[in-house]
C-alpha cells in the first residue's frame, strides 16, 4: 500500500506541512501522525492555554510510542520554520537552551509533525523566565493506593487551598495521578515558590496524615498518596492540560471540575473521547488566568514551618546541592558521616 503523500495545512497564518500522515504512532489503537496532528488542532484553544508563551521541552516519538523517545529540549537553528518562536531558559547547571516557546496553533501543530506527543511546559512565561506563574500541585499514587485515593487527597488540597482564597484547577495526569494548578503572581523565584509548595503540602498532610505523605524518601512513605512538591524545582516539568501520554490507550491529562473529579476515571479521556468533550463543554480552566494569587502567606507557612523544626527538604537528585538542603541520603543508609559529608 503506497504512503500518503505530505500535506499542508494553513493554521494561524502559517503553513505547516505534515508529512508520512499515515504513520502509526498507537500501534494498539491503529493511531496515526495524522490523528495526533488533528487531535491538537482540536483542543486548539485549551492546549494553548496552557502552553502560550512557556518554553516547552516536546518529548518525541519519532516512530510512534513503541520506537524511540527523547526529550528536546533545544530547537535547533536550521531546518526550522521562520516564524518558530523560542524562549531560552537557564538549567539548575547553569547552561542555557532555546525552548519552543509556542505562540499559536501552528506551533503545536508543528511540534506534532515533529513527532512530539506529549508537552512538558515550564511553569513560567517568556517575559519572566526565572519566575514561576504557576504552582503546581503533583498527586502521586504510590504503593497501595489508586486514583480513588488521590481523588480524595485532592480534595483535601481544595479545602487548603480555598481557606487560603486561592483557586485551584484540577486534571487528570493520564495516569493514575491528579494535578492541581494555580496561578500565581510571577514574583518569587523557583526557590521560594519550591518552599511553598512545600508548606502547602505539609498542611495537607497535617490534615490527613493518614492518606497523605510528604515523604521524599519511598521507603517512608508507606501506603498513602505521595504529594511531589519537587515538581516545583527548576528543570521540572509537568504533562500540560489536553497533552497526549503515551500510552497505549493514547490518555490525555484532562481539566475537570472539582465535581466532576469524584465521578471520573482516568481512562475515560483520551485521543478520540477528549475532542467531543471540548466541543459540547468547553475547558473547564478556561478562567484559570482571571486571578494570579500572593503566595505570601504561603511563604509565612515556611517561617512557622522551620520554627517548628521542619525546613527544606531533598531536591531531585540531578540538581546541584542547594544551601540549607538535608542530606540526600535515604534514612536506611543515614549515618554520621553522610551528614558529615553533605554539609
């Protein structure tokens, strides 16, 4: 059977050209490029939303989820369209990289012909790339525990966070995960917007110690919902709302309501569900932009926190060690000289 030719498609002024239309990338489902391609133009308006003007690293399936993945993470400056905007941000290192920095649809439609099927954008904006607009709040399941727990962890997060008079929109992760964003002003940096989700989850936690761990280490955290709150490091990034996963049902992590959270399950959206459901209801964070809240008393949490003996905890273990940080030893192997050593 001869191949589909190329095609071009006019998408927000810009021509994108997609090529090998009919290359399998769900082999399972029989998935194509072009499905892929025509999906993100689907969820147009919600998938830009979250990705406008956030450097983005595309993690790429060149020959489908089955072949070989990679994370770009730098857009190269040949072979590239004109119009392609970037942003360059700084890693933990020091060094630098040139993000796709999507302005339009044709953006993501490009990066979709590229083979990307999931978007992992950073929680800051173009204008001020050191300073975080968004927290984000990442329930993990971990041993023992399903999406039925992290559903009512997450909404022991609703209730902290409207004491706080903060709005929280939640997803689903495509897996048995939920996130809860909220938008923030763009005022602090990775550091102590870290810290603060920090606090935010040991008042979670505090809330429901049984059901709800921070606990960095695993061999702590038993059998509870594991709040990741180094999710807010810098470097660390997050599936964005409408983003395939790639899975083999071709998931997609999905805004919900807090409603429509308790009744859901995650496999109930993916690459053909998710297109109806923006049609008939639209995007449930369609107003996640109308407020950008003061982590102030947040920050005011940290200061109680360390007064109380609880300060920072381990960053992710490919960040450079950072002042104030415990040692990145897990409890088990703890001893003297590890501490010791880690100052």
């Amino acid at each position: 059977m001869p191949k589909a030719a190329a095609e071009e498609h006019e998408i927000a002024g810009h021509t994108v050209r997609l090529s090998s239309p009919d290359k399998i990338c769900f082999p399972s489902k029989g998935y194509t490029k072009r499905d892929v391609f025509e999906y993100y133009r689907s969820v147009g308006d919600g998938i830009l939303r979250a990705l406008r003007d956030r450097p983005t690293t595309l993690q790429r399936f060149p020959d489908g989820i089955d072949g070989e993945m990679f994370f770009q993470k730098r857009i190269a400056t040949r072979g590239v369209p004109p119009w392609v905007q970037t942003a360059t941000i700084s890693f933990p290192s020091g060094r630098t990289a040139d993000e796709l920095c999507p302005a339009d649809l044709a953006h993501v439609a490009w990066a979709a012909q590229m083979g990307t099927i999931v978007f992992h954008p950073w929680p800051v904006r173009a204008a001020a790339p050191d300073n975080p607009d968004e927290l984000r709040i990442d329930l993990d399941p971990h041993a023992g525990t399903g999406f039925g727990d992290v559903v009512a962890a997450a909404g022991v997060i609703r209730e902290v966070l409207d004491d706080l008079g903060f709005v929280g929109y939640p997803k689903t992760s495509g897996g048995r995960g939920v996130h809860v964003y909220v938008r923030i002003a763009p005022q602090w940096s990775f550091v102590q917007v870290r810290r603060a989700a920090i606090a935010l989850a040991r008042e979670v936690e505090r809330r429901s110690p049984d059901r709800i761990t921070t606990a960095w280490w695993k061999e702590e955290r038993g059998e509870k919902v594991f709040l990741d709150f180094n999710q807010m490091a810098r470097d660390r990034t997050i599936a964005c709302a409408y983003s395939l996963r790639a899975t083999a049902r071709a998931t997609v992590s999905t805004p919900v309501t807090w409603a429509e959270l308790t009744e859901v399950e995650p496999d109930d959206f993916d690459l053909r569900t998710v297109p109806a459901r923006f049609a008939k209801i639209g995007d449930p964070h369609a107003g996640i932009d109308d407020v950008a809240h003061d982590i102030t008393p947040l920050l005011e949490w940290v200061e109680r926190d360390e007064k109380a003996g609880q300060g920072d905890m381990p960053y992710p273990p490919d960040h450079p060690k950072m002042p104030g940080e415990p040692p990145r030893v897990q409890p088990s192997k703890m001893n003297k000289a590890n501490w010791t050593s880690a100052d």
